[in-house]
C-alpha cells in the first residue's frame, strides 16, 4: 500500500467517533494517572461514547493524534535532542523481556 492510501491518524480518530471506523490498540499498554481540566474530559467522554470506545481508548488516541501533529512542528534540533530521551524513557518503561525495537521518536 501506499502512503496516500493510509489515512492520517486524525482523520481515523474522527471516523471512529463517527462510528464510521475504528482505532486500534498499539503496542504495550502502561497505567497511568492523570488531572485533566473537566471541560476536557466531558468532550473525551461524549466522543468515547458516541464511539462506543472507552475513555482510556479515546485519550490514547486523541494524545497520539496531538503528538503526531506535535512532531510535526519541532524544529530539527529538538527533534535531535528528544530522541535519547524516547530511547531512554522505552527503556525504562518497556518490560524486561520485551526485546522488539523501539519505534522512532
């Protein structure tokens, strides 16, 4: 396939909350605790539902959207720099014997 043929992520995001398409799970999968201010969270939790998702689900693909598009915008310096602290942030999150490569930052 060729890249034309994917679908930006958040164009996916959108056809899932449309209940035309679908977000799938990546990779190893880690809790966490957040705040987030209410306003957010009562949009997440309306397009989680209209979706039929969970909230975990849609905050996961909303953040991957906003970083990918994020990523977009850093300067070449920054990106150099954030790169060790990707490969050591996965290091330090990835299960000991969990030995496939790291997916560049």
């Amino acid at each position: 396939m060729e890249q034309q043929d994917f679908l930006p992520e958040a164009a996916m995001v959108a056809s899932a909350i449309a209940r035309k398409g679908t977000v799938g799970g990546k990779g190893v999968c880690k809790s966490v605790g957040l705040r987030m201010p209410v306003h957010l969270l009562i949009y997440i939790d309306a397009m989680a539902a209209h979706a039929g998702k969970s909230r975990t689900s849609m905050i996961s693909a909303l953040l991957e959207v906003g970083l990918e598009e994020v990523k977009k915008h850093l300067d070449p310096k920054t990106a150099e720099e954030l790169e060790p602290m990707y490969v050591d942030a996965a290091r330090d999150l990835m299960p000991a014997d969990w030995e496939a490569e790291v997916e560049e930052f």
